[in-house]
C-alpha cells in the first residue's frame, strides 16, 4: 500500500475495495513503520479509491482508535479522541489512519469503518494476537485482571461481507463479541489446550520490572521482546465496548460465544503442531 502504482493497477475495474492492511505492534522500533503503512499507506488508498471510483469502501480499523483512557469504562462508536499517555502508539496510527478515511467519506467515497476489538482464531502464531494461543500452549504462568474485548476472525470477516452488501455509509461500527478479563481468556485457552492455568497474579508494578527485563534480554539477543511497556499497560488497563450498534445495523446477526471460538482455534492449533505445520 505504499506503492501508488501498485494500487492503482489493483484497483483497474474493481466495485470495492476492503482496506485492511496494517502494522499491529507494541514496540517502539516499529514506530516509524506503523507511521508509513497504517497512515500514509491508508491516504494512499483513500486517495487511489477516489481516483477510481471505486463503489463500496471498508475500512478495517480496531478499538484501538478509539483510545483509552484509565478509567473503568465502556466504549461506543461515540467515543470522542483524546490525547493521552493511555494510548499506545498503535492505537495513535489507526486514529489518524481513520481520519483519512473520514476524508474519503466526505470527498465521496460510500463505505463504513469497523473497529474489531482483539481478533481471536487459528492463524500464525507468531504474529499479532495468535500469539496469545501460543503463549497459552506453552504454559503462561501469568494473568492480569485486566480487561478487553474479543471477538472471531470468522464473525469479523462475516461482518465485513455484509457491510459491503449494506447501503450504510458514512459510520463506524464497534465489532465484538464479549468482553472478557485476560484472566478468564487464558484459563479458557489454557482448558482448550489442556494446559495449567496461569496462577500467578502479575500487578501493574511487576509488570513495569518486567517489560524492562524482557527489554534487556534482547538487548543481547535477536528477536523482540515478547512484553513491552505498552503491552503491559494495555494488560492491565479495564476498557469493556458496546456491540449494539452493529447487532442493530445487520438483523439476524449474531456473535459466536467466545468460548466456542478458543476451543475450536485450540483444536486447531494442535492439529497443525502435531501435523508440522506449526512450531513451538
């Protein structure tokens, strides 16, 4: 999305486009990449959309451009932007990735943004939030009390083909299925995998010592830290989102229970290691 020729070419003859390429990271050295991709590489596919008259236009954003704060609270699609330190730098480059779409709104694009909160189901584990299953497979030993929506792969996408098959434009829409504490989260994934459940409670002052170990481990060592300071805070922070909106918007809809959903990636996820197709 950063090549404006690439995208051009893409978009030859296409009705919509569903825009959801991004750089999801809690590490400060992937600043300067989330900036390139998910906001310059987001006005380039505004502004290519435009030039194309392309007809539908979804935007894949996350809850995270909705900010958070560090009150206990839950979250609409009428949540108003505001400056904080609560806010990781991943969650400030879908804010402004977001602004470019409302642009795009204004300048004539038809379309909506939907705003997953964390995507759960069977995929790379060492990538983005499939990386919890693999941490839960191998034991995790922690848990936080904090807590955050979740929501499935297959339910995020079955909502995406029906916003491109919907006449609503010009919204947003909170997608998520429950809210969960990261606590219940990995017990349910340490069940489904037939695991110990964490059972040591990690404070909000252990998890600062523990982000600046795991920063100093790998220091000396290739690979990035699997806990950063924004990803501590992120476990520790109490942020609840309201799926009415979309429920409202698409009749008949319904999330999968959570539960479902962790022991059928699970299943999966034990498939593919004993079939080679995953290692730990």
């Amino acid at each position: 999305i950063l090549d404006v020729v690439g995208l051009d070419e893409a978009m030859q003859d296409c009705f919509a486009v569903i825009h959801a390429a991004a750089i999801v990271s809690f590490n400060s050295h992937d600043r300067h990449l989330m900036n390139e991709v998910n906001i310059e590489g987001t006005k380039n596919v505004i502004n290519t959309a435009i030039e194309n008259n392309i007809q539908r236009f979804i935007h894949i954003s996350s809850v995270a451009a909705l900010g958070r704060t560090e009150a206990k609270q839950m979250v609409s699609e009428e949540k108003k932007w505001e400056e904080t330190s609560s806010n990781t730098h991943y969650s400030i480059t879908k804010h402004y990735a977001e602004l470019e779409v409302w642009r795009g709104f204004s300048e004539g694009l038809n379309g909506v943004i939907l705003n997953p909160s964390t995507i759960l189901g069977f995929g790379n584990w060492n990538q983005s939030s499939c990386a919890i299953f693999k941490n839960a497979y191998k034991g995790f030993p922690w848990f936080t009390e904090g807590i955050n929506g979740f929501v499935s792969v297959e339910d995020t996408a079955e909502c995406v083909v029906k916003m491109l098959q919907s006449e609503i434009t010009e919204k947003r829409f909170i997608v998520n299925a429950d809210n969960w504490s990261f606590q219940q989260l990995f017990n349910t994934m340490a069940d489904g995998f037939g695991k110990k459940k964490p059972h040591r409670k990690a404070t909000p002052f252990l998890g600062e010592i523990a982000w600046r170990l795991e920063g100093l481990k790998h220091l000396f060592a290739d690979g990035k830290p699997l806990l950063t300071k924004e990803s501590a805070r992120v476990a520790h922070s109490k942020t609840s989102f309201d799926n009415s909106s979309i429920l409202e918007a698409l009749p008949g809809f319904t999330f999968k229970p959570l539960e479902n959903v962790i022991n059928a990636s699970c299943k999966k996820y034990k498939q593919a290691i004993e079939t080679g197709l995953l290692s730990l």
